[in-house]
C-alpha cells in the first residue's frame, strides 16, 4: 500500500510573513489527517519560517531545487547540507520550469538525485513531456530517456526514497488537466522504467505523483486512480483552503 504524497509547489511566491500566514490558516484545516503525507516547498527565503510554523504538525518541508556540490564558490546555489540543516524533508529535482528556463538536463537531474539521496532528502524528481512530443506520439519515448538517465548509476538501496513526478509540461499552470486514464498510462511507463533501473518490488513500492493543473475540483477522480500516488501540486497550493480541499481530495 503506498501512502499518497500530496506536496505543494510555491515556485516564485509568497514572502516569510505570507508564508506565516498560509501556515496559520492551513495548519488547523489539515490538522489529524494521517491517511496522506502532506509536504510544502516555498521558495529558499521562506523555508525557515515554514519550518517553525509547521513544527509538530502533520506537514513537510521541502526545498525546490538544490545543487549537487557541499559547498563552494557557487554563487546562488544552496547544497542539500543546508537545506537539511534548515529543517527540510524534501527537494524537488528537474522541474519542467527549471529545464525550460534554468538549463536543467537529464544530466543535472541524476547528479543531483544521487546527491540528494545520499544525504537522505526525500527527492521528488519531475519528468514529463512538452505539447509538441506529446502530439507527436513521443511522450513514452521521453518520459524513457528522463528516467533512464535520472536514475543511472543509483542502486535500488540508494534510491529508497526516490519519488517521482509526472508534469506534463502542456498542464502545468495552464489550467489543462490531463484525464486521470492519460496520467495513469505516463506513469505505468515510469513505474516499467523505475523496474528496468531497480527491480520489480522497488517499481511497485515507488511513489508517483501527479502534476498539472490538479485543483479541488479535480483531485478525487486524479487520486482514484490506481497508478496516482499524490499530486505535486502549483498554483493551487498557494491559497490554504484550495490545498487543504487537494489534500482532503
Ligand atoms: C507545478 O508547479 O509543479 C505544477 C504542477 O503547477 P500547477 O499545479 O500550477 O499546474
């Protein structure tokens, strides 16, 4: 049985006092819900202040992206000892947005993943493909080539932790969903690579969840399904009541 992760995506918003704020009005909305594993990932500056708030709660903290060296002259970049060491449980690794704008590669995404499981972070990797692979029937090639290089080199024992994220890019904050019978075919595709790269038992024990556009109204039929592990979810985390709606799907 794998307990869904329901995990929010703040990307580029909220400041510490909004960030307080969320948490206040959050935390009693969620408060004894057990049968998800809820987690929250501001950006940098607010991670702190999430901390603090959601301390003996029922919520997680994660990072939204790390870098893989300790530390260094690496001007903007923050290792996986810091975010740690600021309280968190999570970092999400290869967003689609971080592809798009940052230069993020397959290449990047597994030598992050291997640093970030060594330290013992929960990485929530994000694979998916864009609108034109998708109608150009290459959606299984690419979500192949993601994982396959995401995961070269780790072992299964390394990759315990390892969740996974399937973003179609097309879906992500455009209000386009995909039906639940589309995500659940991408990540049996997933779960068949997370088999090839560490084993049947690890492939059916692995997390998968569910990203774009997931909002109150469509999170039950998504998390009905089978295949969907829980959803990491953007612009609908931001708003309290809207999250705590997703996390109670
Ligand atoms: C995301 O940022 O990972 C995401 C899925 O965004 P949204 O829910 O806004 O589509």
């Amino acid at each position: 049985m794998r307990t869904k992760l329901i995990a929010a995506n703040w990307k580029m918003y909220k400041t510490p006092d909004q960030t307080s704020e969320f948490f206040r009005n959050f935390l009693p909305l969620v408060s004894g819900h057990t049968r998800d594993e809820i987690a929250v990932c501001p950006p940098y500056i607010d991670i702190a202040t999430a901390v603090q708030a959601a301390k003996e709660s029922n919520v997680g903290i994660g990072a939204q992206n790390m870098y893989w060296e300790k530390e260094g002259a690496y001007t903007g970049e923050i290792s996986t000892g810091m975010i740690l060491a600021a309280g968190c449980k999570y970092v999400i690794i290869g967003h689609s947005e971080r592809r798009q704008y940052f230069g993020e590669t397959d290449d990047t995404v597994n030598k992050k993943l291997k640093v970030a499981l060594d330290a013992g972070l929960i990485p929530i990797v994000c694979v998916g493909e864009v609108l034109e692979e998708r109608e150009a029937g290459l959606t299984e090639d690419v979500l192949r080539r993601q994982c396959t290089n995401a995961f070269r080199g780790i072992s299964a024992e390394r990759a315990a932790k390892l969740v996974v994220a399937y973003e179609p890019v097309w879906a992500i904050g455009t209000g386009k969903t995909a039906t639940p019978q589309i995500a659940s075919d991408a990540h049996v595709v997933v779960r068949a690579e997370a088999g090839k790269a560490f084993g049947k038992q690890f492939a059916e024990d692995l997390r998968i969840l569910y990203g774009g556009s997931v909002k109150p109204d469509n999170a039950n039929a998504l998390m009905s399904e089978e295949e969907i592990d829980g959803a990491l979810v953007g612009g609908a985390s931001l708003d309290p009541k809207s999250f705590a709606a997703i996390v109670k799907y």
